[in-house]
C-alpha cells in the first residue's frame, strides 16, 4: 500500500521507573510519528509509577511481568504482543532517555535506505548536555556498521525475531544484547548506529530499576 504507515511498538520495560517517567513519557508522546503503540512490561513496580502511567497515558499498554523477570524477560514479554499485534518495527526503549519529535520517521528512513539492517542504534546525548539536545533536530543523519551498541534505546524489524528468535532470557540483564547482535550478524543482518541523538540519563539501574543506564 503506497500511503502504509508501518507500526511501531514501543517496548518500555520498568521496575521503580516512576522519577524517569515523569520526563520519558513526554518525549515520547511529543513524537509526530502517529502510528505507535507504548507498551510498559512492569516487574514488580511499587513506586507508584502505573498510577501515573493509568493517569497520564491511559493509551499506554501495561503488561505484568512477573514471573519472568529481568530486561531480557520484560523485553520478551512486549515483543510476543507486538509481533501477535502485526508490529512492523520493534523498539526497546530504557524510561531514563528523551527523544526528539521525528526519531521514529528518521529511523524509519534508515530501515528504508538499508533493508538488510537488523538493528538501529543512536547517537547517546549525556545527561550534561540537556540545554543543547533540543538544537539537534535538524542534525544531518549518518549510518555507520557496527558489530554492537548501547542499549539506551534499539530498534528492530520484527522479521529478525521471527528469523533468529527472542532475548535470551539466560542473561538476565546484561549481555542478552551482545548475544542477540552476535545472532543478527550471523544471520546475515547488519547493525547500524546512527547520528540520531537520543538524551540518556544514565545511572538508572543503580537506583532500583533495572529499565535504565543499561551501558555496553
């Protein structure tokens, strides 16, 4: 269809991420690109922070996750709804980041230009470096391949999944995501990381929650 606009799944896995919420959630849903849907896989929260996802962002999809916990199973979780909800690309995105209004468009772009590509990565803006993240917006994008990226934010076509499967559940928290880059490149995907800027908090995961800072 000429007019299709494919459908992005926004995977937010979350445990105590309610102080990331309250700038996450706003980025997110000031994005122009309409047809997305957020999906926040919680374990366990007791922070109050799906009382102010219910609240603020009732649209948002709120899955349960306990009895497989840990990134990787979170991740899991929202991927088998995206890919039951016919999600074209998939989007594993940490509560502590901000994203600029067009990230998705622009990353739609890259899949386009590079269809062979497996997995999108972006250019990590520190915490410091808040006042100059909205004078990015119309920064000239460049794609280079790598064999690996930083976790902040990852972004998948959903065919990947189905060709070489999930996370693997067996690492928890860390390294699922080397292992899954490892099984992309061998399938014949490649990996890009981008100029796209993405704003990252960082030290998230030190208190409390496994959603943040999750750095390679």
């Amino acid at each position: 269809m000429k007019n299709y606009q494919p459908k992005f799944f926004i995977i937010i896995p979350n445990k105590n991420g309610l102080d990331h919420f309250q700038y996450s959630m706003p980025s997110l849903f000031s994005t122009v690109y309409s047809n997305f849907t957020a999906i926040v896989v919680d374990d366990g929260s007791d922070d109050g922070s799906l009382d102010f996802l219910r609240t603020n962002y009732p649209k948002v999809i709120i899955l349960n996750n306990e009895g497989k916990p840990g990134f990787a199973g979170a991740v899991n979780t929202g991927v088998r709804l995206a890919l039951k909800e016919g999600a074209d690309y998939i989007a594993v995105f940490n509560s502590d980041i901000r994203v600029l209004p067009r990230w998705i468009d622009l990353t739609r772009d890259v899949f386009k230009q590079f269809p062979l590509t497996g997995c999108v990565g972006y250019n990590e803006i520190a915490r410091e470096c808040l006042d100059d993240f909205s004078k990015l917006s119309d920064v000239p994008i460049k794609c280079n391949k790598v064999e690996r990226l930083s976790g902040f934010l990852l972004t998948y076509p959903t065919n990947v999944f189905r060709a070489i499967g999930l996370l693997d559940e067996d690492y928890f928290m860390y390294g699922e995501d080397n292992d899954f880059f490892n099984r992309l490149t061998r399938a014949g995907y490649s990996i890009l990381g981008t100029s796209i800027p993405v704003w990252h908090y960082g030290a998230g995961s030190s208190q409390g929650g496994y959603q943040s800072s999750r750095r390679r």
